[in-house]
C-alpha cells in the first residue's frame, strides 16, 4: 500500500465534520463526568474489541512487527491512559477555589477556577506508535470534556483504516471521527480553526504544523524528538547500563521518539563498553532477518535515510560495529537490521545533527563530565536524557545544568511511562504536556469566576468618584514593600 494516499474528498468534508462538532458542542454545553466517562468507556471497549485486527494491520504495515509486542506498547499503552483518566476524572473536574488576595479579601467576595473543555481538538499521530500517539493524548482530551478528529499516519494505512473503521462503529463523529490521507490531508487538517491541536512528529514538521495552526490562532501540543543523550558516568555499572541502552534500542528497532541516540561513555572505558553493548544486544536478539522479535523498519524511505547516516558517519572516518554481525545475504525486499554502534563520529557529520530513529546509536567518549554537559547544551533540547550512576553530586549537575523535556535515571524510556506524571518537550523537542492531571489541563480552558458580595464597599473606601483629596494620600499609604 502506498504512504501516501491523498482523498479530496475527505479534505472536502473536513471543515464539516469540525463545525458539526463545534455545533454540538455548543448546543449541549459542558459535558458531565458521566458523560466523559462513557466516551472513555466506549474508546476502552472498542481497543478490547478490535485490538487483534488493530495489531495485525500495524504487523502488516510495518512488514514485521510482533503482534504481542504492538499489545504492549499500542493496546494497554493506550487502555493504561484511557482508565487512568476515567479513574481520575471526578477530582480534576473539580471547581478550584482561589482565595481572594488584598484588597478583594475585603470586599467578601468568593473566587474559583472553573475547567471548561476548549471544544474540538485535532490529533496527528504517528506510525511508530500509530495507536499511543493518537489515544493517550485523546484520554486527555475526553476527560477534558472535549470532542475530537483524528488523523492516523500515512505510513500505516492498514492501521489508519481499522482505526476509522472501529471509531465510525462506536461513535457518532460529532463526538470523534477518523480522517485518512497523506500530506495533503494533514496539511488541510492543521489549518483548521480547531480549539486545540496536538501534534507527535519530528521537530521539522512540527513547525509546518505550528505555521499553519498560527493562521487560526489554535494552541498546540507538539512532542517532537530530538537526539536524547544517555551519560555513562564513572560510577555507573557498565553492564547493567548496557544491557538497558541494548533493551532500548532493540525495541521498536529504536523507531521511538525517547529511543537514546548519543551514548558518552569515558573515553578509557570505551572498548569494554562497547563489548557489553554488543553482548547484551545479540543476548536479547541472536538473529535479525530470520527474527520475529526484530521489528522492521517501517518503509523502504525510512531505512534508506538510516543507511545513508550510517554511510554518511563512516565515509568520514567513524568506526562502525555491527550487533549481531552484519548478515551476508537477506531476503529482498527485507527490512530488518542489526543494531550499528557508530563510534566517535565527527560533529559534522549528518548523524550528528538528525535524530536516527532506527537500529543505530552514536557512542562518544569523554574526559570531563563537564564537557558532557557543555556538548549537550550545545544542542537543541532534547525530548529525554538518561544518566546512569551513583555519584549525587555527578547526578545533580546533569539535572540542574541541562535541559530536557524529562530524564530517567540509572534505566532507558522508563519517565514517559508514568501516567501521573506530565510527558512533553522544551524547545526544538515540543511543548505542552499530556498524561495526567497535566494533560486535562492542557485541554482544558482555566476560567477565572469571580462571585461579588451584597454589599460593595468601595464608596465608603473613598475609591469612587467624586474622589475627595484624602484619595491619593490613601492611595500612596498601600504602596509598601
């Protein structure tokens, strides 16, 4: 099937579903916690339902991607945000009271902060989760109270097409609907005058996204990438980080926005590093063509780009180690690769400056921790960085000197699972946040409802007109430190 499908129609009708669910929207007004609940409870039902022709058609898009590990990550990844939220939806909703600051704490009045839902949120997802990246930031948005429009990836049309397949059986789209196509598609979709739009992607085409949604004056979410650095610092245990970088890069063949990309290693522990990495990889995956717990990369583009890095670092003069060894003959047409460890490519090499998102990692070697931190914070700010080590005031400094949209410590990819806990980027790696009270606030609209007393007693305070000449002396008397 091809990537890129274009459907004029569907652009067509775009603007018609998106106005049909700002109708209803404003017809029925803020929906209740029942109400969220159910919609939450229906897109729970439905991934039960449907999750085995789900799974089977991101298998079939990707051309080799285990069933069970598409369970793990795209299924109960999304059934854990959808239950979290309908679990957690009666205390976030809740009226905040904000005690009126002086002078208004005289005057007797009464303040809260009401959670509105913003109205229609537009969600772009990806194909290297197509289901995560779709359906958690969705469990935010419904608890929120808002509807939504979906836009699948082109990358995995299968997928796309049982997904709008299995919402258009469940919903009616003026609560959720699924649109399919390629760029065009998604081009129209993120100028629509949307209340919200979330994007997951790369940072290029997140400002593409960022341009167009500027037109309407639509806030966005974009979690972006980046190329997330992992420090091995002396005190670390090399083998059991290892053996995590290795499980990190052997999932989804490191097609995953927090994979690791750049590994410091200190530079005389270099080669005993490198052994550990290619011991604990070929542990976890012996074989690589004939494997079906190698997951391929997605499209024929997609590797290219990947083997054309690799190619681009070695041409000049990085050493390149493959794990398990490079196979002699494959299969046509066959996706699979094995892990490359591209050792000390230079700065100016296109690895270096483009995030992987494949089966390859860079392994730098250091002297100072502090030309770490300089080297990082030379960069754009990346999605995740991983420190591993048992030196707190080494630990410390990575914290408070560097930044990143968030950090996992001694273990690889562990901070974007925790569903109460807010996920996002910082510059070039995104912006806003989802999972958790976070992410219903991030869909929400935070209305300030200011209740005036009986009485107002602003004209014996003298701060009406006709103002009298004690007015200004008053005036002056509250200007204090």
């Amino acid at each position: 099937m091809s990537e890129h499908v274009t459907d004029t129609a569907t652009i067509a009708t775009l603007p018609q579903i998106l106005e049909a669910q700002k109708r209803a929207a404003a017809e029925q007004g803020t929906p209740s916690a029942d109400v969220r609940r159910d919609r939450i409870q229906r897109m729970i039902d439905l991934l039960v339902r449907h999750h085995k022709p789900l799974t089977e058609a991101i298998d079939a898009d990707f051309g080799g991607r285990l069933v069970a590990f598409s369970i793990m990550n795209d299924i109960l990844g999304s059934l854990t945000s959808l239950k979290h939220t309908r679990d957690s939806l009666q205390s976030w909703m809740a009226d905040e009271e904000r005690p009126p600051y002086p002078p208004y704490d005289q005057l007797g009045a009464k303040a809260y902060i009401q959670y509105q839902p913003k109205g229609s949120v537009g969600i772009i997802g990806t194909w290297n989760a197509p289901l995560f990246t779709l359906l958690s930031p969705l469990a935010c948005a419904l608890g929120a109270g808002n509807r939504a429009i979906l836009k699948p990836s082109e990358v995995v049309p299968r997928t796309a097409q049982v997904l709008a397949d299995a919402v258009a059986e469940m919903f009616d789209p003026s609560e959720i609907a699924v649109v399919t196509g390629g760029p065009e598609l998604a081009d129209a979709f993120t100028s629509l005058p949307f209340d919200h739009l979330v994007f997951t992607g790369s940072t290029e085409v997140g400002k593409l996204v960022m341009a167009n949604a500027a037109k309407n004056l639509v806030p966005v979410t974009l979690e972006l990438g980046g190329k997330s650095p992992t420090i091995v610092g002396r005190s670390a245990d090399f083998d059991d980080a290892a053996s995590k970088i290795a499980i990190a890069k052997s999932t989804n063949s490191g097609q995953i926005c927090v994979s690791p990309d750049v590994v410091y290693v200190p530079r005389e522990e270099l080669d005993s590093f490198v052994g550990a990495l290619e011991k604990s990889y070929a542990a976890l995956l012996p074989t690589i063509t004939d494997n079906p717990d190698v997951v391929a990369v997605v499209s024929d583009r997609h590797l290219a780009r990947v083997e054309a890095l690799v190619a681009d670092a070695r041409d000049r003069g990085a050493l390149i180690v493959a794990t398990p060894v490079e196979e002699s003959e494959r299969v046509d047409g066959e996706r699979k690769r094995p892990l490359r460890l591209v050792i000390a490519p230079p700065a100016d090499s296109k690895i270096m400056q483009e995030e992987i998102f494949g089966p390859a990692i860079i392994l730098l070697p250091y002297d100072q921790t502090e030309e770490v931190i300089a080297d990082i914070n030379s960069r754009p700010k990346p999605l995740a960085l991983y420190y591993f080590g048992t030196d707190p005031a080494e630990q410390q400094a990575v914290l408070t000197r560097t930044w990143s949209g968030g950090v996992t410590v001694n273990d690889i990819m562990m901070h974007p699972g925790m569903n109460d806990a807010p996920f996002g980027g910082v510059g070039a790696s995104g912006m806003g946040h989802y999972h958790g009270r976070e992410g219903f606030l991030e869909f929400s609209h935070a209305r300030t409802v200011f209740e005036a007393p009986e009485h107002d007693p602003r004209g014996e305070w003298g701060t009406l007109p006709p103002h009298g000449d004690g007015f200004l002396a008053a005036m002056e008397a509250q200007v204090t430190p």
